[in-house]
C-alpha cells in the first residue's frame, strides 16, 4: 500500500465517453478513509456512471482510480475484495431465502464461515429472525436492509451505495442512517454514497461532492461548506448556489 | 468450494425454486410417454389394418403380397415422435433456460452485484454454464429412465440391451442437441440489451435450424420434416439440392440432429441392420458437427462476457 | 373529438410503433424470405419430378417397352404454395403472437396506460383502437405476403394466373388474416392476464408449438398410411376406393384421430387454404362452391375462433386491473 493510504479513493482525470457524449468529464477525485463521502448532481450529472466504474463495472475512457491502493483497471480483483455494492432498486431472488441470498454472495465473496457472518452482519444492523422468509415476501424497506448486508458481510474497506433511499418511507430512511453511521463509527468503513437527499447528506455525510454534466464543480468537507454558505438559509439553497 | 461451483449450484437452486426445472422435467416425461403410446397405438393399428388389407387382397387373388413392413422394425421405433418433440419443444425450452439464466440477474439487479465480487465475468458464464448443464443432464437423464422402465413394464414393449445402448446414445445426443440451444439462448441474453429481443434473436435462429435448413437440403415441406418416417428422407435429385445439400447440409444441425436420431431409434430397415457402431461410424461428421456448433456458442459467449459491462438499461427494460 | 376519431388515432398508432419495432421487423422479414424460398425449393422439387419422369421415359422406350401407363407429372402453379401455406400457418403464427405481445407489453411496461386511461377514452374503445391497427397491420402484411406469392409463381412458374385462380389467392389471404388474428388475442390476452410479461411470451409459444405443431404432428404420425415411406396402401398397390373399404373397419381409430386434429386451428387453416388453392389433389379443379361446401366446418372452426378469442381480449382489458408497471 502507498504511503498516502488516508486516500482510500483516489482518480485521475478519469472520464468516460459513449458515442461522443461525454459522461465523465476527467474527474479528480480524492476520498480520505473513514470519510462519509455524498456524491451529489442533477439526473444524468454522471454519478451512477462514477460509481460503475469504480466498483469495475465498467472500463472508463480514460483516465486512473485506485481503491485502496488497487488500480480499478489493472488490480481490479484485488479492488473487488475491499469494496461492497448496493445498487439502486436490486431485487435479489425472489425464490430464495434471505439467509441462502446472502449465504451465495457471501460465498463468492471468499467468505470463510459464511453462516456466522450471515448472523453477525444481521445482528449489526439489527435485522434478525428474518434468515428463513423468501426475499419475494419482503418490503422495499427490508430489501434495501438485506442489500447493505451483502455489501458489508466480507468486511468490505470501502462501500458504494447508490441511491440508497430511493424508495423508502420515513422509518426505512432513519434505520437506513443509522446502520451507515455505525458502520463508519464501529468498522471505520469509507462509504461513497450518490443520493439526491439533501436532508440525509446534512445528516450523515462528512464531505461532499457536487457533479454537474460529468465535472465536478464542488468538494468541501460539510462543515467547511457550512461556513462559507452561511448566507443561505438551508442545504438545498446552498446547493443550488453551487450549481449556479 | 470453488466460485464455479458455488454458482452452478445456485443456478439449479434457483431453477428449482423457480419450479422451472420441475416443469421442464415433467413436460419431458410427458413427451416420451406420450411418444410411446401414440407409436403403440399407430403400430397396434397400422398393422391390424395390413392384416385386413392382406385378407382382402387375398379375397381378390392376388399374389406375393408384401410382408408387414412393421414387423421388421424394432420395439424401439415406438420412442421415434421423442425425436420430434425434442427438436421442437425440447430445443425451444433450451432457449428459454439459457435465456432466463443471464436476463433473471440482470432484470434483478443482481448482475453488478456478481460483477463486483472477486469473481471474473468468466468464472460466472462458466458457473452458470455448468449449472444449465447439471439441470439439462438431469432432465434427459431422468428421461431416459422413464423411457426404459415404462418399456419393461409394458410386455409387448421389448427391449434388448442393443435397444437400450441405441436409446441412451439418443439422449446423449440429444443433450448435446439441447445444450446448442441452451447456450444460444445465454449468448443472446448477454449480447441483447433488450430483454425480449434477446429470445426473439434465438427463437428466429431456432426456425431457421429446425425448418428452413432442413427443408433446404431435404427440398421437404416444413410439415413433412415432423413426420418421424418421412423427416430423413432423400433429397429430390437435381442440381438445385445437390449444391443445396453440398453447401448447406454440413451446418444443417437440426437436419443431423433428426437423421442421426432416426437411424439410432431404427426408423429404416435399413437402420435396424445396421450395428451401433455401423451408425455411430456412419455418423461421426453429424457429431463433429453438433459438438463443433456448441463449441463455437461458447467461445462467442466466453468472447462477450469478457468485455460486458453493466449498463443503465440493465435494471429496467 | 368523436369516439371513431379516438379508437382511429389509437390505431394509427399502433400501426405506425409496429412498423418501427425492430423484433416485428425481422420476423416480417424472416417470413417474406423463408415464403420465397418455399416456392423458389418446391418448383426445383418438380423440375426434378419432371427430370425423373422423362429419364424413365427415355428409358422405357429404349428398352421397347410400353409408356401409356406412365403419367407425366402436372404442372398446377398454385401447388407450389404448399410451404408457403405451411410457414404462414408456422411462422406467421409467431408474428401474430409478436405483434400481441408488443401492443400490451409498450403500455404496460412504459406506464402509459395510466395516462391513456385518465383521458376520455374508454377501456373498450382503447382496445377496440390496438384490435383495429393490428388488424390492419396483418392486412397490409399479408397483402404483401399474397402480392409477392403471385408474383414469385408467375416468374418462377413462368405463366400468367388466370383471374379465378388470383381470386382464390385473395381468398385464402383474407382467412390467413382471419387465422393470425387468432394468435395475436391469446398472445394479447395472456400479456394482459399474466403479471410476468415474459412468461406471457413464453405460455404464447408453447400454446403456439401445441396445437400448430404437436397436435397436427400427433394426428400426422397417427395417420396409418404415413408409418410406411410412401404410405402403407401404395406399398400394397390398393386403389383409393379399396383402401376406403377397408379403413371402414377402423372408423374409431380414424375419428379418434381426426378429433385430435380438430382441436389444432392451425389444422382448419391448412385443410381450407390446401383446398382453396387446388395443393390436395382431391380438390383441384374443384369449384368454389363445392370447396365450401365440403370445408364449411373448418372456416366456422377459424372464424368462430377468431371472434371467439377477439372478444375475450377485449372483455379481460377491461375487467382486470392491470399492474401499472411491470414488477
């Protein structure tokens, strides 16, 4: 590991092109360890498409990430080994069983004792006595809870949350904060989360990070923006000013 | 327990829940149940109507009155529709199995999730590759069984090993028959972003295979190629067939597939006089050519599935 | 804006988002060339007839002996329709399913239904609008698949098709749209019962492979005269009037088979388009009149059946409540 391991997330000038669109304007980024890093931009600002190629998903055009010291393009299994995915709107199988969903991924995950750590991360997020009801029975609330257990049960350094709350009522937005603060707080977990929620991004981020047609326009620790908008009277109109 | 592993299991797991496999178990079943009946019936009849023809023709006085052209013919000839319903029902559920397999986790969401684990996209074709082949040996192996128990608890159905080797080189083709399709329909569901364009593709290429090649190289009509006794039949003669069937008859699977089936299930005299290996020689090239078909579906699946990338239209059609 | 003008513009639509619909595309596409190489195959099947015919011919005299007995083989134009016939009945069975799904599976899975049915449009009238457009679109498809026909026949056959025999073209091309329409319901009312749009896919195909393929095939295999190549009768050398005698005795077998293959559509469409076109020889040269006299059971088996499965869809789309979005 480089000695500037405080980056955990770390890009160059990466940017992605489809059929002469681009969608990712060379974007520097810089995400420190521990941090609770929210993404934030208009429908199609390119945030979705930073998350995918963070995570591997997808190849950017050009340009350079590491994830815990890992190129995303030339280490891209050693990258997949500290990170954990939760989608927007996943729906798992419907046929199986929370604890054989988790039980799979686990396993691919190289999870050594797959059953315990099922348990374990059920217990951390406080969603037990469900392992044996099949996922199609489930809520969207309890879904998204079944999603960030996949994401963390191999004990993942950085996780990748896209629109987590998209969908959730009040009570599943709250259990929601909860689990990401923990995690930050118990397992010193990074966490890059894309939301469009600004009350949940006041509540539970540490830095921010603004994207407006593939450039990021905007990073501030969420203390510092505070500040220097002290003007304005809430975070959506500092938001706004931002963009502007 | 390796990845490969890990989600061939998961894949019939899911084909389980999903009570697909169940469903494609019993629609086998009942094909070769219902092969064997209608062949019993048809042959109970047909020869019961000889019999009646002879004592009419005999009441005319006529003369050398040709043998049954039926009693020659094997107890294993009753299995022949089996090769017709394979070839159509069988081939399309093969596409939809192979189809299902890759557009399920991808509409579910769960492909980035797979994706991003420290698993290779090649590790996940080949896992799911195992899977849908564990399902579809399952399937014919099952079939199988049926097919010889129900023909020894039926007395006047009797098999001799001979017709029992003939019956399991069969379905051992006939695995490889399905297992083209399967992948074919997994080829698409990767290559396809749209979902219903992804089963078309196949479906289109699988009319294609099991009509208009066959009616190319045989010059028979679509109708005539389900017909057990006339679907092997020679070509017309004639420059037209001759470069039809020069050209065309190598990669004309389906047209293997069921001239193959046929001499093995003893659908000629000819056929019947004919050892196993006699027929296993005579048909070697048909074989290559199926295996050499599979082959090609997986590299090209093993080609697309390197560079697939997760896109927005995966999650919602 | 009149009830006629909405149910006309929903129509219109539907016609012009099938014509830019890139699955319907290929299999338009797909069947044209498979219809073309039906004809182009079979006039080559009778050219060999004809090759085979006069070698034995040339043969016969040689050897000195008497060709009387020997018939040169027919030349009917419209006989080289059999497989044409045969992949209207198959494939364009598929594109009416096709067209089914897509006209239920655009407003379903887009969500627009909501916003069509919180205009002043009623649910009938909607439907009435997609039955009409799709109905239109197999006119307009099947002309194309007639017109062509005609035009491949007269080059290939090389003879001009008198105005009765274009007539009788016109007439099996108006029960082909009759027949696919059949196809197009079920595939409709299946995507608007069933939650899962592809499982309505799916159960259309399988109901298509069964009673287009497997039923006839079942009734074809349990034919008696079709377990011998070349039939069991002509290895006999038994005449027509004899063999009729004889399956007398087996008239159970016979019903029992021929029920089977009344419950196939797919059936009824063939024995009425063979019969109209002169492609079974017991109904060539035979007049209209005669034609639908003797095949009155099948055009009431595939018209009933289309008005039959018409109204059923229209009758579901506007009970059931339909998931808005496909989950």
């Amino acid at each position: 590991m480089e000695e500037n391991s405080k980056i955990i997330i770390e890009t160059q000038s990466l940017t992605k092109k489809y059929d002469g669109a681009i969608a990712l304007d060379n974007l520097d980024l810089q995400v420190k360890q521990g941090e609770i890093f929210g993404f934030l931009g208009h429908n199609g600002a390119g945030k979705t498409t930073t998350v995918n190629i963070l995570t591997t998903l997808l190849a950017p055009t050009s340009g350079s990430a590491t994830i815990c010291g890992f190129d995303i393009m030339r280490e891209n299994m050693q990258v997949k080994k500290c990170i954990g995915y939760l989608p927007e709107n996943v729906k798992f199988y419907d046929n199986l069983t929370a604890f054989e969903n988790l039980e799979y991924f686990a396993k691919l995950s190289g999870v050594q004792n797959p059953k315990e750590k099922i348990s374990e991360v059920l217990e951390f997020i406080e969603f037990t006595g469900i392992e044996n009801k099949k996922l199609g029975e489930f809520s969207k609330g309890m879904r998204q809870r079944i999603g960030i257990a996949q994401a963390i049960i191999h004990e993942p350094k950085v996780l990748f949350l896209d629109e987590p709350t998209s969908g959730l009522d009040p009570m599943g937005i709250k259990k929601l904060r909860e689990v990401i603060l923990k995690l930050k707080h118990e397992k010193q977990m990074t966490i890059f989360m894309n939301t469009h929620l600004l009350s949940e991004v006041a509540k539970v981020c540490t830095t921010i990070g603004v994207l407006n047609h593939g450039k990021l326009i905007y990073k501030e620790t969420l203390e510092n923006m505070l500040k220097r908008f002290s003007d304005e009277n809430s975070l959506e109109d500092i938001y706004f000013a931002i963009g502007e | 327990m390796s990845s490969i592993t890990t989600i061939a299991i998961q894949e019939v797991k899911v084909l389980f829940r999903e009570r697909v496999f169940f469903l494609l178990l019993g629609i086998f079943i009942v094909m070769t149940l219902v092969s064997l009946s209608i062949g019993l019936i048809a042959t109970t009849t047909t020869t019961s109507i000889y019999n009646a023809s002879v004592e009419f023709l005999q009441k005319s006085g006529a003369n050398n009155i040709p043998s049954n052209p039926l009693s020659a013919l094997p107890a294993l000839t009753n299995f022949r529709n089996v090769i017709v319903y394979i070839f159509l029902i069988g081939s399309l559920l093969a596409i939809v199995m192979g189809h299902r397999s890759f557009i399920r986790e991808r509409k579910s969401g769960v492909l980035s999730l797979l994706l991003t684990r420290p698993i290779s996209p090649k590790t996940l074709f080949l896992g799911k590759m195992f899977g849908i082949c564990l399902a579809l040996l399952s399937i014919i192996g099952v079939t199988f069984a049926v097919s010889v128990v129900s023909s020894l608890l039926l007395p006047f159905q009797h098999l001799v090993l001979d017709d029992i080797l003939r019956l399991f080189i069969f379905y051992a083709l006939s695995f490889f028959y399905l297992l083209f399709f399967a992948v074919l329909g997994l080829l698409f569901a990767i290559k396809t972003r749209s979902e219903s364009l992804a089963l078309f593709i196949p479906v289109c290429i699988w009319v294609g295979i099991s009509f208009v090649l066959p009616g190319l190289v045989s010059g028979q009509t679509p109708t005539a190629l389900l017909n057990p006794v006339t679907m092997s039949q020679i070509a017309p003669a004639g420059t037209f067939f001759a470069l039809m069937q020069q050209y065309l008859g190598p990669i004309s699977i389906g047209w293997h597939y069921t001239s193959f089936s046929s001499q093995l299930l003893g659908n000629s005299l000819q056929a019947v006089q004919t050892n196993i290996g006699g027929i296993l020689w005579e048909n070697i090239n048909k074989t290559a050519t199926l295996l050499f078909a599979v082959v090609i579906c997986l590299g090209l699946c093993f080609y697309l599935i390197r560079s697939y990338t997760v896109g927005e239209g995966d999650i919602y059609e | 804006m009149s009830n006629i003008a909405k149910i006309w513009a929903v129509a219109t639509k539907e016609y012009t988002d099938a014509l830019k619909n890139k699955v319907f595309l290929v299999f338009l596409f797909f069947l044209l060339f498979l219809i073309s190489v039906s004809i182009v195959v079979a006039s080559f099947d009778f050219e060999s007839k004809v090759a085979v015919y006069q070698n034995a011919l040339i043969k016969l005299k040689q050897s000195g002996q008497v060709v009387e007995n020997l018939s040169e083989p027919q030349f009917f134009p419209l006989q080289l329709l059999r497989g044409a016939i045969e992949y209207l009945e198959i494939i364009g069975a598929i594109l009416a399913i096709v067209l089914g799904y897509l006209s239920i599976a655009r407003e379903k899975g887009n969500n627009t239904l909501q916003l069509i049915l919180t205009r002043p449009i009623s649910r009938l009238s909607f439907y009435i609008g997609k039955f009409l457009g799709n109905a239109l679109l197999l006119i307009s498809v099947s002309g194309i698949v007639f017109v062509g026909i005609t035009f491949v026949v007269e080059v290939i056959g090389k003879t001009i098709l008198t105005g009765p025999q274009l007539f009788r073209i016109l007439l099996t091309g108006g029960f082909t749209i009759i027949y696919l329409l059949i196809f197009f319901s079920i595939s409709a009312l299946l995507s608007i019962l069933m939650k899962s749009l592809p499982n309505a896919l799916i159960v259309s195909f399988v109901i298509w492979i069964l009673f287009v393929l497997i039923i006839p095939q079942i009734g074809d295999t349990m034919d008696p005269d079709n377990q011998v190549p070349g039939g069991l009768f002509n290895s006999l050398h038994i005449e027509k009037a004899n063999q009729l005698l004889i399956l007398e005795k087996f008239s159970r077998y016979e019903k029992t088979r021929d029920s089977l293959e009344q419950t196939s559509l797919a059936k009824h469409y063939e024995r009425l388009a063979f019969a109209l076109l002169g492609i079974k020889d017991t109904y060539n040269g035979k007049s209209l009149g005669f034609i639908f006299h003797d095949k009155i059971g099948d055009v009431w088996w595939i018209s009933l059946a289309s008005i039959f499965f018409g109204i059923a869809g229209g009758a579901v789309f506007v009970k059931k409540q339909m998931l808005w979005k496909e989950e």
